[in-house]
C-alpha cells in the first residue's frame, strides 16, 4: 500500500501499524501470543494449564485495546440490487443485504434493505463504515462468501478462503472449519472467476 501510495479503507491501520513497530507492549503482547498458539499444537502440562489462561487474558486485553476500533466497521452481505426508476426523478438502487453485525446478536434475522444513489457490489461479502449507507465499502469477496447470498437463500451462511487443491478454491465455514466448500468452474464459477481475475491484477501489478 505504502509504495503503491494507496490509502488503507480501515484508516486506522496505519495507526496500529505505526504502534506495532514502536509500542512495546503492542508488539510483546503480539509475539506472545503467537508463541502460545505454537505451543498449543504440542502438550500443556495440567499444573501450566490455568497460569496459560491469565497470561493469554493479559495478551489479548493489551490487543484489544488497540483494536477496539475494528467495532465501529459494519460487515455486510449484499445479496441483489435492484434498480428503482420513476419519471423525472433520480434513479435509485435498492440493495437487498444481511447485517453480519447483528447475527451474532439474535438467531433468524431477516434480510434487510438499503437504498442509494450510488450502485454497490453485487452478491458479495462487504465491510462498510456505516450499516445506513452502503457507501463507502470494501469488497470482501472472494476471499470471504455467503453461501446463502449465492445460492439465493436467507440470512447468511459465511465461509472464509484457504487454499487451492485440485484447481478448486476450498473454503472453510466461519463457525466450522471441518465445514468445506469447494468453488470450482461447475461449483460458483462467477467467485473462481473473481478470484483469477484479482490474480492476475496482482501478478501483473
């Protein structure tokens, strides 16, 4: 971002990344974590277990204090839009979406819906600085999906990119990582279409 001179849409990024290189704590409270999750993959004596537990509260409280921005960012999926046209008047566009936000918040929510001059992204997984508007956003997709948004389904159903395997893009449910979804030319071709073409956007950059 730096040598390209392109402003991150998270504008405070550039904050906790400054923090990170020059806040010791910040950055103690980083590398011990990472050193805990490694130690996790191996054995933890039972007598270590509770010590492991307050130290690892200490980390995260000391990450969360510089992270707390993070909640003033809405997530969203955008599912269809829809453009509204009367005479002698500006067109609007109406934006069918889930509020990822409030999922966690009550079980069943319902689609919502956002209207705006301005059209927006289409059957995809959106970060937005405010839920009224649906400007600005950053496309989220295709490295996260909403299966539900795709295959024209209720609410959400969000699963995150990790690897390729066989040609196919695989995908792991956010709730479930033994959950998989496999985006193939058959299976979503519209998403692989969307991951290659930021590929090439990349490697030729």
């Amino acid at each position: 971002f730096e040598l390209n001179e392109i402003e991150p849409f998270v504008e405070e990024f550039n904050v906790i990344k400054k923090e990170l290189y020059e806040n010791s704590e910040l950055l103690n409270a980083h590398l011990a974590l990472e050193e805990m999750k490694a130690n996790l993959n191996g054995t933890i004596a039972a007598e270590e277990i509770e010590s492991f537990c307050v130290q690892a509260e200490d980390h995260l409280c000391v990450l969360f204090s510089h992270i707390g921005f993070a909640a003033k960012y809405t997530m969203a999926t955008i599912k269809t839009i829809e453009l509204q046209k009367q005479r002698h008047e500006t067109p609007n566009y109406r934006h069918n979406l889930v509020i990822l936000n409030r999922l966690m918040e009550s079980i069943g929510v319902l689609d919502d819906v956002l209207v705006s001059e301005v059209y927006s992204a289409n059957n995809a997984v959106v970060l937005l600085n405010n839920e009224e508007e649906v400007h600005p956003y950053l496309n989220l997709s295709p490295f996260i999906i909403d299966e539900n948004a795709l295959s024209g389904q209720f609410n959400s159903k969000l699963f995150f990119f990790r690897y390729i395997e066989n040609g196919n893009l695989v995908y792991e449910l956010i709730e479930n990582r033994k959950d998989k979804l496999n985006v193939s030319e058959e299976a979503y071709p519209n998403v692989k279409e969307q991951y290659q073409a930021f590929k090439r956007q990349i490697v030729q950059a």
